[in-house]
C-alpha cells in the first residue's frame, strides 16, 4: 500500500500544482482582460469623441454651406431686383412725353455747353427737335442713340455722350450702395 499511498501524493500534488497554475492562469486571463478591457474602453471613449468632433464639424460645415447658398440666394434677388429697378428707370426715362423729353435734352444741352460751346447735337432718329429748340448749331438724327444726346464739337474731336442710358449707368454705378441701402436697407 505504500506505493498506492505514493501514487497518491503524487497526484494530489500533481492535481494540487495544476490547480495553482490554473488558479495563476485563470487571474493572468482575467488580468489580460480587464487590461484589454481598459484599453477597449479608451479607444472606444477615443473614437466616440473623434466621432462627435466630426458629426459637430459636418454639421457646422453644412450650417455654413446653407448660409451661403442663402446669401447667394438672397444676393442674385437683390441683383434682379436693381437690375429690374434700372431697366424702369430707363424705360420711364425713354417714354416719357414730347415736352418731358424736350426739357431734358435743353438741360442737358445747358449743362454741355460748359464744355463745348456751340455743340452740334445728335438726337434718336424720329425725334422732332429742331436747333432752334435747343439753341445747338446742327440737330442730327442717329440710329445708334436709342435714347437722350450726344453733343460735339465742330471738327467732332469732343463728344459729350448723355444718352439716357450713359448718364443713368454712370449714376448707378457712382451710387449703387446708396441705392442699395434704399432699397433693402
């Protein structure tokens, strides 16, 4: 029996060292774990706020681009809206009555003569304005004036062009944020 007993201890000792070594291994895994747990959560943690920066970016990013989009929007109607504002005056401008455009052309011939003194004077073709009527040297019928005058001189050397559309254009232009600020602002 004594070899039984041997036989005995020696795997009691065996199975009692197995033990410890599946003890030492099992707190080794759940040592490995819980580090790799740890390390998970942090990249996790990691990525989440990475992903949060991007969703809060894309957001700001498409905020922006709307704004824009908006303000070209609401720019191109502000556009079409002068531009529509200029072609009435214009028109108005172009169809105003006989004697309305008669008192003009006297006072934009008063206000050439500043700077050519006895200007000739071309007209729209079909307008019935004579010298006389506005105390020029020659009238001349154009069909390149739509609307309003071109003075000149004698030798034709200086020209003072105040058609309609010259002299509303460069107004325009020299006012266009006064005009702007009426109309919106």
């Amino acid at each position: 029996m004594a070899l039984d007993d041997v036989v005995s201890e020696i795997k009691y000792a065996a199975e009692q060292t197995a033990a410890g070594i599946l003890a030492e291994a099992d707190k080794d895994v759940a040592a490995i774990m819980a580090e790799a747990d740890k390390e998970i959560s942090a990249m996790k943690e990691k990525e989440d706020k990475k992903l949060a920066e991007s969703v809060e970016r894309l957001k700001r990013q498409e905020l922006s681009s709307a704004e824009l989009e908006s303000k070209k929007i609401v720019l191109a109607k502000k556009k079409e809206i002068l531009g529509r504002a200029f072609d009435e005056t214009l028109a108005s401008l172009e169809n105003a009555s006989v004697e309305d455009k008669l008192q003009m052309y006297k006072k934009m011939v008063a206000a050439g003569k500043s700077v050519i003194d006895n200007p000739k004077v071309y007209v729209p073709a079909g307008c019935n304005v004579s010298a006389a009527d506005l105390g020029v040297s020659e009238v001349i019928p154009s069909e390149k004036i739509a609307s309003g005058l071109i003075l000149e001189n004698d030798d034709g050397s200086l020209q003072v062009d105040m058609q309609y559309r010259t002299i509303l254009q460069s107004v325009w232009d020299r006012e266009m944020k006064t005009l702007s600020d009426i109309l919106f602002g």
